[in-house]
C-alpha cells in the first residue's frame, strides 16, 4: 500500500500563523478534517503521517517549514507517496480548489481527482487544479498537493461536515477499491469480501468499527475497521469482558428473557440471553449447566 503524509494547515487557534477565523475556524476545521482523513486512510490499510504543528513564533511562515522539513525528513526512512496539506479558503468565495507547484504529473493527477470528490460530495463548483509557488509545495521533496476544501468566508460555511470532506479526499487519494464499482445503494451493500451498510451512498459514508454496535430494522450489527459486517465471526467486547457472536446473516445471536437462545459452532453448544451476550460459568434460564469457556456442559 502507499504512504501518505497528510499536514494540517496553520497553527492552532489562537497562536501566531493560526488560519482566518470567519464563520468557520480554519484551524480547527483543517485538524477535524486531517485526523478523519488519517483515520479512513489507516482503516483501509494504507500507512499515514499525520503532521501538526500548533505554535510558531512570530515569524508568521515558520511552520510551513517546518511541516516541510518534518515530511522530508519522514520520506528519508519511507516511501511516500504524496504529501496532501488540508485548508480552508477566504475571500468571499465558492467551492473547493487544488494547489500544485506544477512540477509533479503525480501531483496533478491526484490534485484533479481530490477537487472532483469534493466539488461532487459538497455540491459546490469546481474551482480546480491551479499552480502557486508555495513553502509546503515547492519545499518538500515527493509529490505534493494542498486542498483548499471550500470557503470559510462564504454561504459554503453551511456546507462544512468534516466527514464527508475527509472521505471525499481519501475517495480522490485511492478511490473505493476495497469496495464493488458502481453505485452505491442505501443500505446494505455487498461484494466478494463481505456486506458493508451505507446510510449515505451519495457521500460513499458507511458504518466501521468506531461506530460500536449499530441497530438496523430491530437487529444488531458490527462492522470491523474496514466496514464489513462481522459474519460467522465471535465477537469480544474489552470493556465488559463478554462474548458475542454474529450469524451467517451478519446479525447479533440472541435469545428472550425467559429462554437462551442456543447455538452450536464448531461442534460446541453455547448459550445467548436476550442482550446477545454469551453466557458462561452459570446456569441458564432454562436449566442448563455453562463452563466458563460459554459451553454447555452436558
């Protein structure tokens, strides 16, 4: 897989170099936006940097070096890929653009694909690919692109949601390969791996692990980090230290208040009460003796 670096514009609110402050907060949007692109980055088995630099002195460009030197620095022990820096826009205007030193054909390829996602995601116009002499893009040694994802100064503000800004970036970085090509359908969706659930297909938005157990139409399911649903699969929760398993249908196995459910997988017999968890090293309501491996002891 390859690597990417992904940098977050300016310095924390607040500090010398910090973004514009309008009706969005440049800095703290572009550090909601990076940390959610690194997220679905690493969930989809690619490996990421994530740069941040929060304070700088009052030399206003001093952390644009720095973000510079920290990604050469990274490329030295590591192949990377593309350096992608986040911002947010001012000046009174509409839609997403990409920044390219122009010396890269890989930065313009990555750059035009990044501006469609978020032109499409965000329904906003399509500002496009344009050539500056930037620190971070003419400083930094592999390909690189910096993405003004809309306006913070305008009626683009109402369209801010970092989630479906940072899944438009990584779909312009990589594209949906884990998943099936063609639309999308609301819902479940399936391919050759497994089922995935996307209550926002426009957005290609879809359920992973981060969002815990997830209820749909009355049954309960969970996703592993790339957003397959868990099939035939034990699930173990860390936090209560109990078992749960998911059926072939990808759905939690439970039973009723007044009776166990009962399962056998792998030739062993085990026992489900109503909120799904497995029992063990107790008796169940309908009498039967449990190890405290969770089998039945006959």
């Amino acid at each position: 897989m390859s690597n990417f670096i992904i940098a977050v514009g300016h310095t924390a609110s607040g500090n010398v170099g910090c973004g514009v402050i309008d009706r969005l907060d440049e800095s703290k949007c572009t550090r909601e936006i990076g940390a959610l692109v690194t997220q679905y980055l690493k969930q989809r088995g690619y490996g990421v940097n994530l740069l941040r630099i929060d304070k700088s002195n009052s030399y206003s460009c001093q952390d644009c070096y720095e973000r510079a030197n920290q990604a050469n620095e990274i490329a030295k022990t590591t192949d990377i890929k593309l350096y992608v820096e986040i911002h947010i826009n001012a000046g009174g205007g509409s839609g997403p653009e990409v920044l390219v030193f122009g010396k890269s054909e890989v930065a313009n390829q990555y750059a035009a694909k990044v501006c469609n996602e978020l032109s499409s995601a965000l329904n906003l116009p399509n500002r496009g690919v344009k050539i500056r002499n930037l620190i971070v893009l003419n400083e930094t040694i592999m390909p690189a692109i910096l993405v003004e994802c809309l306006f913070a100064d305008s009626d683009d503000a109402n369209k801010y949601n970092p989630e479906v800004i940072a899944r438009a970036i990584v779909n312009g970085l990589i594209g949906d390969n884990d998943y099936c090509d063609g639309e999308w359908k609301n819902g479940w969706n399936h391919n050759d791996i497994g089922w995935w659930y996307s209550p926002d297909p426009i957005n290609k938005y879809y359920y992973t692990s981060d969002n815990g157990w997830k209820e749909i139409e009355g049954e309960w399911y969970i996703f592993d980090s790339r957003g397959y649903a868990l099939q035939n699969s034990w699930y173990h929760d860390e936090g209560d230290k109990v078992w749960y398993y998911l059926d072939d249908e990808c759905k939690m196995v439970r039973g009723s208040k007044e009776k166990a459910l009962w399962k056998c997988i792998n030739g062993k017999c085990y026992a489900f009460g109503e909120d799904g968890k497995m029992y063990c090293d107790c008796v169940t309501p309908d009498g039967h003796n449990i190890s405290i491996n969770g089998e039945w002891i006959k």
